[in-house]
C-alpha cells in the first residue's frame, strides 16, 4: 500500500492505508507517506524483500524479519525526474495482529540500516 501512495502523490484519499495496519502503524504509514512528499520524491518501485522469517509468537500476532535492498528501491525528485540516490540495506521488522474479521494486518515496523 505504502508504493501505491509514494508513487503518486496526486492521490489525496488514503483511506485504503488504514485497511491494512493497524494500531501505531494505521499512523505510521500516514507519516511516511507525508515525509516522501514533503521531500519532494516518489517512489517508483522497485523493492526486494529476501531473508523473511516468519514466527507466530502468540494466538493472533506475528513478526516478520527481513532484508530491502535499498540499491534496488527507485526514488526519484517529483519535480525533474532526477534519480535520488540509495544505497545500503535495511533490517526491518514487522509485527502483525490478526483482527476479528481473520486479517492479518500491519501494527508496527521498525527498521535498521545494517548490512544484511
């Protein structure tokens, strides 16, 4: 959800970001959003999860670990079209609650700039 969102910054009605997360990240997808546009940068893709690990730690929560390439994301300036350079990895981790519906959704991501 968060590509759609980062692609296109004409796109004003963000409502389908909260169908998926949940909890400090229902916000935490709203703030990324507005931090790639208020840079003056969009995303066009390009990521590429590896190393995921899954666990179930308790009835109706998980976290998933993983790696993003950050060579492989394309960030470029609204304005010209210029490439904004990336590079590196991230370790990002994400937790996940199922909801009472039987949807996994988004609750929290952290991340770290490590090589992975």
């Amino acid at each position: 959800m968060y590509e759609k969102f980062a692609a296109d910054p004409s796109l004003t009605d963000l409502t389908e970001t909260q169908y998926v997360t949940t909890g400090e990240e229902a916000n935490g997808i709203l703030d990324a959003i507005a931090s790639i546009r208020q840079s003056g940068l969009r995303s066009e893709g390009g990521f590429v999860f590896r190393d995921i690990v899954v666990d179930v730690t308790e009835e109706g929560k998980a976290k998933l670990d993983y790696c993003i390439d950050l060579a492989s994301v394309r960030v470029v300036r609204v304005d010209s079209g210029e490439p904004f350079p990336r590079s590196g990895t991230l370790l990002e981790h994400a937790r996940l609650e199922r909801g009472l519906d039987n949807i996994w959704r988004v609750a929290q991501i952290r991340n770290e700039q490590v090589q992975c």
